[in-house]
C-alpha cells in the first residue's frame, strides 16, 4: 500500500502503517462495514464544508511529521547504554521510579546533577588549598605570608614533609629562589609532574561530569518538547473534530502530566501508551486522507443478494490525466465474467481497479469510483502474476492450486475471485480443457463473482450465456494496435504480438 499513502497524501509514517495494517483486516460484517461508510461520508462532508477544519489537520499531521525522529526513539526499546544513560537524570531502577512522578523532584535533581555537583566538585581542590591559610593567618592569627604558605604547600605536595620541622627550611627555600640552587633531582621532578597531573585532574573531572550531564539533560529537554508537542496536536485535532460528528478519543499518553521531563520518564517506563497514541493519529490521518480526496466515495452496501456496481472506478496507480474509469456490473444472476483484449491493453489495470475498490470498501468503506455499491465478501482470492518457482513448482503448477483453493471455499460464503491469464503458462490444448474443468464448477457458485482475463477464444464462446463477455477493446492498423483503455461488452480478438514483435526488432 506504498503507492496509495502516497498518492493520498499520507506524511506520517504511523499513518502509512495505519494504512497498511487497516488494509490487511478484511471485514465482511455487512453492519460494520455500513458504520464505517457512514463515518466515510460524515467526515468526508465535514472536510468538504469546513476547508479551515482540513487545512489545520493537513498541517497538524506535517508537524507529527516533522516529531517522528525524535518520538519514534522514544517507543523502541533503549539499549542498556541508553537505558543507563538517561538514569542519571531519571530514576528509571524499579525501586526508585515513582520519584519520577513527584512534584518538582525531577527539576530539582537534574539541576543538583548537572550544576550544583560538579560545581561543588570544581571548588573543593581550590578550598583544599586556600583553607588552611585562612584558618592558619586569620582564625590563629599567625603572621604567615602568602609566599611562605605556597612553600609549605610545595614541601607537602612534594613529600618532604621531615624538612618542614627544620628551622632552617623557609630561609634555605627562599635562598633557592634567590639563585642558590641545589643538585638536580629526577624522582622530584616526576613527583611534580604527579603533582600537577592530579591537580589539573581534580579541576577537568567535574568539568567533563558537567558537559555529560547537560548533554543528556539537553537530550531529555529535546524529547520533552517533542511530547509536548505531541500532545497539544492530538488535543488540538480532538478539539477540531469535536463537532464534526466525527470523534476523537482522548489521548491514552500522559493525560495528566505537564512536567517535560517527567513526559520522558513517563514514556521510557510505559511507552505502550505513546505507541498507542501515535497509532490513532496514524489511523485517523489515513482516513482523512482518504476523506480529504474527492474520487474517493461512500460504499453502498447490499446485503440480500451478490453484487458488485462500480461507476466511473479506476486505477488510482495511472495517471489522472490519462486515466479512462470504467462501468462494471456484476448481479446475483450474471456474476461471472471472461475479459478478453490484447496485451497492454488494459486487463490487468481493470482486475487491479477492481481489487483496489473491493480491498477499501471492506477496511474504510469507501471506493475509488464514482459510485460503489457492494455486497460483503468473506473472501477474495486474487491471481495476477503466480510466479514460477524453479526446481520446485511450475508456475502451471501453482495456477492450479490456487484454482483448486478458490473451489474450496464453502458454497454459502460470498466470495470474489479475479485471476489474470488463467492457465496461460501451459501449452493452449491443456489451457483449454483446464479452463472448461475449472470454470464448470466455478460458475455454478451463485454467491462467487468472478472475473477471468483470458486470449483462448474458443473457450470464451463456448462459455454460456450467463457468463457476461467483457472485453478492452482495441483497433488494428498494419502492425499498428491502437488501444482504448476502455471496459466493453463483447469479445476483443485483436492481438498486439505483432506490434511488440516489431518493436523490438524481431520482425523488419
């Protein structure tokens, strides 16, 4: 379903997931079906007559758009690194997440984290040094300078502590600083480089603490905003389709809570709830998009007999400009048919037009037609291109088991079966007979559609007169196939092997 969320305009990609999910669930209750075309057409009117109301949701799923990096980090499971990460600033250990939740703590402890410790860390070394001189001069009161400090200091960091009770240890350091130096000593020399590493150590560790944390601290401010940002948009859609007729639920993520960073918490400790939520934006922007487009319309549902009615259906995969919709009508009494018609003609954008329409009115209710009226199918089978499967099974082979699965369907179970080229792989003679085998049981299904794309026209005339003759018609010139793209009662014989054969260059 890439190239319909694309061509609908869905920009989220918890919408194309949405999308995907809505049209792998087939339902054939014939009263929801009803409900969710009902929905169809009360949004789809509310869209068409509020252009404001369209126009801020478009905008309000661009900036969902926009939030999927950092929200999607959020509902994938955190590796361990992570994990250990962000618990420094959240308590994310099973014993300590409900103070996650506590008025103001979590503020409280990114600043004593991020600030206040590495702070104090930064200080304590420049106390440890000035200290002892405050105390020693100002609270002892002796007459100590600040030179004769910095060589005690220098006689204690570099271990000779034994010469500091010398008298004589101040008079002979200042004789060395006026010129008289002593031998040179290598083991002083790598203590002062000891000296020096740990006191720079002491002054860069709280200041690399502190980029730490603050990194993650800016990361944590980052997804807060995210999620704040998440929830005043799915207020603000809530809000907008509040009397549209057309419901919100309220949104299952945080409700209560407005502190950022407890949002981060709260979505790493229960990211089922943000999951949820996404996935109901998701759900509701496909639908929206689906909505918003006006080739796409209300089914009409039918309950007491087989029926498919599509008007003016098409390929949403071709081109509008190029586009030609096309009228089906298949009844209780003629709800089989054979397509006939040359290669490239047509056939398979007609059963993939029909496939499609089928496929949204039994996940949204809707059709891409002008009108759609449908009867609830409990099963489809759909055979276009059954792939050869070397050293394994034919591709022969596979035909006839899907044909053999398509019989095997209870009788009383609405079903539509659409199968392109129907035995085309094997030789015509055995095409033939398998076709006639096939069809003789299928088209006794009164509750069964079918459509069947085939080029063995003995078959198609001999079918009987209920199987309805469709074909997409195309006029030969020379070599020349000039196709209509159209859908026709009738037989079409004409081929386009020629034409391709020329082409490419097989035939002068």
């Amino acid at each position: 379903m890439g190239m319909l969320s694309d061509y609908i305009g869905i920009r989220t990609q918890a919408g194309r997931q949405a999308l995907t999910e809505k049209t792998g669930t087939w339902v054939s209750d014939s009263k929801v079906l009803a409900q969710r075309s009902h929905e169809f057409t009360i949004l789809q009117t509310r869209l068409t007559e509020a252009p404001p109301l369209s126009s801020q949701l478009e905008k309000d799923f661009e900036a969902l758009h926009t939030l999927e990096p950092e929200l999607d980090a959020l509902v994938v499971k955190a590796s361990d690194l992570e994990t250990e990460a962000f618990n420094e600033l959240l308590f994310l250990k099973s014993w300590s997440q409900p103070f996650n939740f506590m008025p103001f703590v979590l503020i409280l402890w990114s600043a004593l984290r991020v600030y206040i410790f590495p702070g104090m860390a930064l200080l304590m070394p420049v106390l440890m040094l000035i200290l002892p001189f405050i105390i020693i001069r100002f609270m002892f009161g002796i007459p100590i300078t600040l030179g004769r400090y910095t060589l005690l200091l220098s006689a204690l960091f570099s271990g000779n502590v034994t010469s500091i009770l010398n008298p004589e240890f101040l008079q002979t350091e200042e004789a060395n600083k006026k010129g008289k130096s002593k031998p040179f000593d290598i083991f002083q020399l790598f203590k002062g480089g000891l000296l020096a590493a740990t006191v720079a150590q002491s002054f860069l560790q709280p200041y690399w603490t502190y980029q730490h944390l603050s990194s993650i601290d800016t990361i944590i401010q980052k997804k807060a905003a995210a999620l704040a940002e998440f929830k005043l948009i799915y207020a603000r859609i809530q809000e907008g389709l509040k009397d549209s007729g057309f419901s919100l639920s309220p949104c299952p993520f945080a409700p209560e809570i407005t502190d950022p960073r407890q949002l981060v918490a709260a979505a790493h400790l229960h990211p089922v709830f943000l999951k949820t939520a996404r996935r109901k934006l998701g759900a509701l922007e496909a639908l929206v998009c689906l909505a918003r487009r006006p080739e796409f319309v209300p089914v009409q549902w039918v309950s007491d007999a087989t029926t498919l009615e599509l008007r003016s259906a098409y390929d949403y995969r071709v081109d509008a400009k190029s586009r030609i919709p096309f009228d089906l009508r298949m009844e209780q009494d003629s709800s089989h048919a054979l397509l006939t018609g040359p290669n490239r003609g047509g056939k398979s954008t007609t059963l993939r037009a029909i496939l499609t329409t089928v496929l949204l009115a039994h996940t949204y209710g809707c059709a891409a037609a002008a009108a759609a009226t449908l009867s609830p199918f409990q099963s489809v089978a759909v055979c276009l291109t059954p792939e050869d499967l070397p050293g394994k099974k034919s591709r022969f082979e596979r035909e006839i088991e899907f044909t053999a699965e398509t019989l095997r369907v209870p009788k009383e179970r609405r079903s539509l079966v659409l199968l392109g080229e129907l035995y085309h792989s094997t030789n015509p003679p055995d095409a033939a007979k398998a076709c006639e085998i096939y069809t003789e049981q299928l088209w006794k299904r009164m509750n069964t559609v079918s459509i069947i794309s085939t080029h063995l026209f003995d078959f198609v005339e001999g079918a009987p007169s209920s199987v309805q003759r469709l074909c997409c018609p195309a006029t030969l010139e020379g070599s020349t196939v000039h196709y209509s793209y159209r859908l026709s009662k009738g037989v079409c014989r004409i081929s386009s092997v020629q034409e391709l054969l020329v082409e490419n260059g097989l035939v002068v």
